[in-house]
C-alpha cells in the first residue's frame, strides 16, 4: 500500500488504471500554524522510525504507513471540526458545480466509484481509466475547472482548492469497501446526519449497492 502527500513542484508518477482514495480541501481549511505542526509531528515520528536499527524492511515499511494514516486521520478530523472556516462547499450552488464536474469526469477520465463533499473538503474513490492523465494531471484539471466556476460563483478570487492533497493507492478489495465506507461515513462521522443517505453530496456508485 502507498499512501502519499503531494507538494507542489514534486513529480507524480502514477500506473495507470490504478484505484484511488483522494482527497483534496479548500485553500485555507487548515490555518498555517496548525499545518505546521501536524507536518513537525508527522516529521519527527518518520524521523524516528528512520533512526530505528532494530526494526526490519518490513516492520519500518509498516510503522510508516501507520504514521500516514495516523497523519491523515488527525488532518481529517480537524477539517470536520474547524470552527473557522472557509465552508464554501456547504453553498448548494458550489456544491452543485463540484457534484456535477464529478460526474462529467466519470467514464471519461476515471470510473467513480464513491465520493462525499463534506464543507472545506473532498474525499472520493476512483479507478483512473486506461487512457487517462496521470492522477496529478487528473486533480490538476478538476481543481482548476471547478475553482475556477466557484470563484466566480461567489465572486471570489484567487486560490480556491489548496495545492496540497492526499491520495492512497488501493491494493485490495477487503480495503476497497473499507475505504468506500470510511468516505460515505464522513458526514455521519461529523455529526452532520444519522445516515450517509441523508447527506445531499454523497455518491455511491449502483453498482456497488
């Protein structure tokens, strides 16, 4: 399993008709500072298992990708909290145009699979399809058209989707549903519903239910 943080100007090489967790969040969601130190917690922890001479190829292989998880789990779980915004995803008509930009992807680019849009975040599940872009190629586009329409739905301007996000490579059908459960779970995690069904800006691909 990989599980990966991408930063702008690092390169992004992904296989083809791969399945992805993804998730990407409104610019500004998470304050600088405690960007900062999540990333320091994050760092010293991989720092850590790094330095440990004890620990064999695949005991290290596994601490890091428990420390991602665990990295993950505490930026999701501030993003559900956050009590200072920007919200922009709980508007109906900008929730609308990322619903639909979405969809129009869906066939074209990568076969959908699950998606939630929780108020200043995104998590979704997809397998990319055998002529696609690269995944960053894939973001880049659907991050651009659609902070693009927001903008000028809300008449802001500038950055709208922060460049940082989050993508896992899914290597399972045991992890696929448990991903997929995890993302329609988001707004009933939050408090926001009772159940997943009842959130507006939840998908579930048919076939899968």
């Amino acid at each position: 399993m990989h599980a990966h943080f991408y930063y702008r100007k690092l390169p992004h090489f992904q296989p083809a008709e791969t399945t992805f967790f993804v998730t990407f969040r409104l610019a500004g969601s998470v304050p600088m500072e405690k960007l900062r130190q999540l990333r320091e917690n994050y760092e010293l922890a991989h720092r850590s298992i790094l330095e440990r001479e004890d620990l064999t190829v695949r005991e290290r292989y596994d601490l890091k990708y428990a420390e991602q998880k665990r990295h993950f789990a505490a930026t999701d779980d501030f993003l559900d909290t956050n009590p200072n915004g920007p919200y922009w995803l709980r508007e109906k008509q900008i929730a609308e145009i990322v619903s639909e930009a979405l969809q129009h992807r869906d066939r074209k680019l990568y076969d959908l699979h699950a998606y939630t849009i929780m108020p200043n975040h995104i998590h979704m599940m997809m397998t990319l399809m055998p002529n696609a872009p690269v995944l960053f190629k894939v973001m880049q586009d659907l991050k651009k058209f659609t902070g693009l329409h927001s903008n000028r739905s809300l008449g802001l301007e500038g950055s709208f989707w922060e460049a940082e996000s989050y993508d896992h490579i899914v290597r399972s059908e045991k992890e696929f549903y448990r991903i997929v459960n995890y993302i329609l779970r988001n707004p009933v995690k939050a408090g926001f519903v009772k159940k997943w069904e009842l959130w507006p800006y939840s998908y579930l691909k048919p076939e899968l239910l």
